[in-house]
C-alpha cells in the first residue's frame, strides 16, 4: 500500500546513460527509463507491445527507445514509431510517465500523470546548495517500504545494531520526543556531555576538531509523504550550544533517505549525507560515503529477515512502545494519503 499520485526518486542521474535504457520497478510497476538526443530523461512501461518482451533489454537510437527482440522503436510518449518491414500505426501506446531530473535525481510520478507538477517535488535545505558536500548511493532491500520508515524514525536501534560505528548507549537512556505538523513528523533526541562514537570521532579529526573531547549529539528525524526521510544529525564540542553551535565547533549533516517503493516487499533504497563541513573535499565526501555505505548495509540483514517474519507470522500482532511513535505517526500520515487518493470526495468532506 502505498500512495501513486506522488514524486519518488526513480534513479540517481548516473544510472542512466546515453545509449541504454534502464529497467526499474516502481510501485510494482515495470518502466525502462532512458534518455532521449537531447539527454532529457522519459520513462515508458517495460513492455514490448509487439511480444511483451521488456524494453529495457534494448538500445536507445536518437529519440528513441528500440526493443532488443524484434527493433521495435519506440518514442518518448509511449507511442510505437518504427518497426523493420512492419506497420506500425495500429500498435496501441505505452503507458509513459511523468519525469523530471534536478540536482542529481531523477524523479517520476507513477499516478496519474494529469495530477503531476514538478512544483510539488520536494526543497531540501542540502539539494543543490554548495554550502553541503554530498556522496550516496543505492541498496535494494527485500522489505515492505514502511519497515524502513520504522527503522529510521526509531534511532534506538542504532545501539544494537550500529553498536561499532554510531551506536552508543546514551541512545537508549535519553527518551527522544515525536510531533506531528501536518503531514510532518519530527521525532528528536537530544544528548549532552558524552562520548562520541566511532563514526562522530572520525567526523570531527575530519573538520579538524579534537575527537578526544566530550560532545553534544543530536538526532532530529524528518518524515514528509510518501517516504522520504532527513535525519539531522551531528556533535558539537560541549560548551558551545550544542544543535546550534557555530559551525567550527562541530560536525554536522543531513542523512539522507529517499524510499522508493518497488513491489509490497522491496524497496529501492537511496541513502546519502549531506555534510555542512569542507562541502568542496572530494576525497573526504568518498570516506564518508564509504562509512556510511556499510552502516546502511547493517540495516539490510535485520529488515529483510525481519520482512521474512512477518511474511511467516501474519497473524501476530506486533507491539508499540514509546520509541515506535515516529514511525506510528508517519504511518498515519501514509495511511490518509492513501485514503484521500483512493476516495478525493470523501477526503474532501472530511476536510
């Protein structure tokens, strides 16, 4: 269950070249994304309308995208244009979707694509600012969408399983605090004159600060539909105001999590940090990618076999503590979305 009437991030703008399409499941529904002469981004449905092979196992020649099977060519908008010693004017259209590349992301709208604005795409304070140093990347996860939701607006399991990098058992002693504004769910966490962990330490020596000193922490998650999620994080030497010290007295980032639904069980996953500290060092944005990239990789054993469970035991009810409310809220959030798309009259009166 998820909303369609939405943008999500398809691809990273890297993952689709030139001269090939790229195949990618969204929504549970199989589109071949490619470029057109001009290097503009379309989106057709992964469906030879010849033999129903998948488009996205063809080439791209000029404007259009050509199947691997029989070189049936097909435009942007769906429409069937070539086909070698074959007419072509009867074959029924493709489905096409709305896209719209900026800052590094392609963006589709898997809905009805008369709904779609590229206003509607979120702002983010770190997107295209050259105040932030970003480095990101990609995992495909075998669980619902929601379980990452759970998994991001509840940082306590951080100590457990982030136990090496950015774990730490302050994380579970300071409650964190959840508010809903609208369709935003804020859930933070606040912890002062302690240790920083492993990955915290390694920010600091990075921004040229001692890692031997005790910090302030902070953990401030952000939810906004359909399933995207910011997390500020960052330390401060303590004395300096913490959250909102000056910069030269800490490290501090946006994480980044863009999920995109791919089927009622997997998700693709794109993660990154946008770091407010020497946002121009190429080498620094690699070494944190890389740390980065494998405390991500924690996550995905735990939400898969996780997913696997609840596959096995539908009948059991799982239980909601005080550190679920993050996650409880975004999924109410999702849930209304949901509902309204469903049934616009009824979201309407109740409004």
């Amino acid at each position: 269950m998820f909303p369609l009437n939405t943008w999500y991030v398809a691809a990273r703008s890297e993952e689709i070249p030139s001269d090939r399409p790229l195949g990618r499941r969204i929504c549970n529904i199989p589109m071949a994304l490619f470029r057109n002469s001009a290097g503009v981004p379309a989106a057709v449905e992964d469906f030879c309308p010849h033999r129903g092979a998948p488009l996205s196992l063809g080439k791209v020649e000029g404007d259009t995208l050509v199947c691997g099977y029989h070189g049936l060519a097909m435009g942007c908008d769906g429409k069937t244009v070539s086909m070698p010693c074959q007419r072509v004017r009867g074959f029924p259209a493709n489905r096409s979707f709305p896209l719209h590349e900026e800052h590094g992301f392609v963006w589709v709208w898997p809905g009805d694509a008369t709904k779609a604005d590229v206003a509607n795409i979120p702002k983010f304070e770190w997107l295209g600012n050259p105040q932030f140093g970003y480095g990101g990347g990609l995992y495909e996860i075998a669980c619902d969408y929601r379980l990452m939701i759970d998994n991001l607006m509840d940082l306590t399991h951080e100590t457990y399983v982030h136990s090496t990098s950015i774990g730490q058992k302050e994380i579970d002693e300071v409650p964190c605090q959840t508010r809903v504004d609208g369709d935003h769910v804020i859930t933070e966490r606040y912890m002062e004159g302690i240790e920083a962990p492993p990955f915290w330490k390694m920010a600091l020596r990075m921004n040229g600060l001692p890692d031997d000193q005790l910090v302030d922490r902070w953990q401030i998650c952000h939810f906004t539909p359909p399933s995207h999620i910011m997390i500020e994080v960052g330390v401060a030497l303590q004395g300096h105001g913490g959250y909102k010290a000056p910069d030269e007295f800490k490290a501090a980032s946006w994480v980044v999590d863009f999920i995109t639904p791919k089927t009622d069980t997997s998700i693709h996953y794109f993660w990154g940090m946008a770091r407010k500290f020497k946002p121009q060092d190429a080498e620094l944005t690699a070494q944190i990618r890389e740390g980065q990239g494998k405390i991500f990789a924690e996550d995905q054993e735990m939400l898969e076999r996780q997913q696997q469970n609840l596959l096995a035991y539908p009948e059991r009810k799982l239980l909601m503590l005080n550190i679920d409310t993050g996650g409880v809220q975004s999924r109410k959030v999702i849930d209304r979305v949901v509902a309204a798309e469903r049934n616009p009259a009824a979201a309407e009166a109740a409004a």
